[in-house]
C-alpha cells in the first residue's frame, strides 16, 4: 500500500491573534517532515464558511508552498469543488501548481457536500452532480495543446488555449470525492480514482475494493476522453504512539472530527447553524463530559495505537487491496509536536512493509484490470456507515443546537 496524509486544516475554538497562522505554518511543517520520511501523497481539501471544522478555502495556494518544501511527495487536491470554481480557473490552477511542483499533482475533484457552501455561490444541492459532471466535460480537454471551446448545459466556454500547460501528459491523475460510500461505485464507472472520504473497517474495504473494480472494468462509462485512474483511496483517523494508552491520549482530535461530521451531516443539507452563532468545541466538550464510553470506543478505532497494534490493522485492510491509506492525523486540538512524533514513529517501525508490498498489489490490480482475475460481486448493503462501525452517535440537544 501507499501512505497519504490528509488535511482539513481544523482550527476549534477559542482562536487567538496567531492561530490560523501557527495552523498553516505548522501543517507545512508536517509536510516537509512526511516529505523527508517517504510517505506518498499529501491531500489538502477545499472548504468555504465551515468554522472549526476546516479552515482551508484555497488549497492551490497552500499546495504551492508545500510545492517549494518539498522534493518527492506527491500534492494532492482532495478536492477542488467544481461547483464552486469556473473550470477554466481550475485547470489553470492545477497545471500551474504541477509544473512548480515539477509533476507531482493528484488532481482530485468534487461538488461539495453542504449548502453553506453552495448558496453563497448561486448553486443548489439538487443539482451539483450534474454541475460538477458539465464541470469534468469543460474542463479536462483544457490540459490539451490545442484550444477548446464547450457549449453545456451549465458551462460555455469561447474557442481558448488554456495555458499553461501540465507537466504531466495527457494531465495529472484524476480522482473524486466519496464523501458517501455509494459514490466509490460511481467513481469506478466513471474510471477515476475513488477518495474515500469516510472511515470504514477492514471488513467493509474488501467489499468496496470489489465494488470499485467492478464497476471500473465491467461497467466503465468516461465522462469524456481522459486517462483513467484505477486507485481506491481510504482515510482513516491515524494517531501513533509506543503504547496504545499513550497514542488514544494524544488523538483526541481524532474524537472531535467525528463529532463535528456528526453535529452536521444530519441536518438538513448538511446547513452549518448561523455564522459565528455556535461554539463547535463548547458543544464536544459537553458531549465528551457526558458520553466517556463513546469517547473510549471511537479511540479504539482508525489506525491509532501502538506500531504493533497498526501494523494488524493494516494488515486487515492489506489483505482487502486497497490501494492507498490516507492518515488523518491533523484534527481538533492535537498538538503539532505529537503530530510529527506520530508520523515519524510510524515511517520508522511500520509504513516501510506496506511500500515494500506495494509491487504485489500493483501486480493484482494489473491482472484484475486485464481480467485475469474475476472478483466476487459482494453486496455492499451492510457496509454504508460513511462514520465506521466505532464512530460517535450526537445526541438529540446537539442536533437541536445546530438548527
């Protein structure tokens, strides 16, 4: 497997003069380190308006300085909102960050996933896929060397040669958000890399890896003419340490980013309450007070323990053919100092027989792809949870906060 850091750039009250700088500045920090310790790709996102929860409205602009940081890891959008940003824009941006980082792009893409985001850029929830489908259309030609035009149902774009151009040909490797676990079946179909933006077992992997492959080789439909990405992306929460109790201690953060998913994905939308008007960390540490059992057993989930208790896990999820593991590491108030210690224990003592194998699944997926292995259609009923079988369960007062 390949490793990946993943970034939300989480900034919970209460915010001092130099918070959102000591946040920036440190999560570069951390990137340059994971660079120097081998680990694959760092993924930023993009989000508007989402107090607390992410901080990162502009990742080009972060990206291109961790370009200038770093020699070897691979930059990775996770994603760029194609509802909210004009396709030609972004296909200037991305190839522009791809020839400062000498081709080191992985060009992610999405809708978003939240009406406080969408309304302040004249977009509806009901009608973003098809937005950011016209979006995929419009803008992927533009990496070509000649000039395009597009007249869709959404975008028309005049007779224009984009430049620049990537350094990566035809254009850096593509991949989509599924923020829900149904989209990694689209995702396959769509021949893109799938972004598993939610936090499932071991168990469930196996039955998404088969879905995804599936739907990539028996049921492809491109949304225009593209190179395909056949790689199946999953976060987990990630925090490691040299004893369980003391990993689960530092990975607190791990616990408020569920909470947060949780306060917010139920409602409505996913509408976030009134600017300024709710105090995200006042409302976990209220719910952490009076729920230490869900505390205890959503720390028993994700990739946080030990070398020795990670390494078994990852095994599990080894044995499902997953391509890459991305780690959230960067969450609520963990520090940076335990951060770092965290990726550098793990780049020593476990992420190094993972890579090694990485030949071997390369291998597999090869053969499945030219169809000399034939995997098991699996129903994926029972493995729709987007928060993990360990994730928080907010409870009713939190809901009614947050309406």
């Amino acid at each position: 497997m390949k490793f990946g850091i993943f970034y939300e750039l989480q900034l919970p009250r209460p915010w001092g003069v130099n918070s959102e700088l000591d946040l920036h500045h440190n999560a570069l920090d951390q990137l340059e380190l994971a660079d120097r310790l081998g680990y694959d790709t760092a993924w930023e996102v993009e989000h508007h308006y989402l107090e607390e929860y992410s901080h990162s409205p502009a990742p080009e602009v972060f990206l291109a300085a961790a370009s200038q940081r770093t020699k070897r890891i691979r930059l990775g959008h996770g994603i760029i909102q194609l509802t909210t940003n004009h396709p030609g824009r972004v296909a200037e941006r991305v190839a522009t960050l791809d020839l400062l980082s000498r081709g080191r792009v992985e060009f992610g893409m999405g809708e978003s996933a939240s009406i406080t985001e969408l309304e302040p850029f004249g977009v509806d929830m009901t009608t973003k896929r098809a937005i950011w489908e016209d979006a995929v259309r419009c803008l992927i030609p533009m990496f070509g060397d000649k000039p395009v035009e597009y007249q869709g149902p959404h975008f028309q774009f005049p007779y224009r040669n984009v430049v620049p151009k990537p350094l990566q040909k035809p254009h850096p490797p593509l991949w989509v958000a599924c923020s829900q676990l149904d989209t990694i079946e689209m995702a396959g179909r769509r021949g893109l890399g799938a972004l598993g933006f939610q936090f499932v077992s071991a168990d469930a992997a196996r039955a998404w890896v088969h879905a995804y492959y599936n739907a990539f080789t028996r049921r492809r439909e491109l949304l225009c003419d593209y190179r395909p990405n056949a790689n199946i992306a999953l976060v987990s929460y990630f925090m490691c340490a040299k004893t369980d109790e003391e990993a689960r201690r530092r990975a607190e953060g791990c616990t408020f980013f569920q909470f947060a998913l949780r306060f917010y994905g139920n409602q409505p939308g996913r509408a976030r309450p009134r600017a300024g008007t709710v105090d995200l960390w006042a409302e976990y540490e209220a719910w952490k007070a009076a729920n230490p059992e869900q505390v205890v057993r959503a720390l028993k989930g994700g990739l946080i323990g030990s070398p020795d208790t990670i390494r078994t896990k990852l095994r599990k999820f080894q044995a499902s053919n997953v391509d890459q593991i991305i780690l959230l590491n960067q969450a609520g108030k963990n520090t940076h100092a335990d951060i770092c210690e965290s990726l550098d224990l793990f780049a020593r003592e476990v992420m190094p027989e993972f890579q090694a194998a990485s030949a071997s699944q390369e291998k597999w997926k090869q053969a499945v792809l030219a169809g000399e292995i034939e995997l098991e259609e699996i129903d994926t009923t029972p493995f729709k949870d987007r928060f993990g079988p360990n994730s928080v369960q907010v409870p009713p007062r939190a809901v009614q906060a947050a309406e």
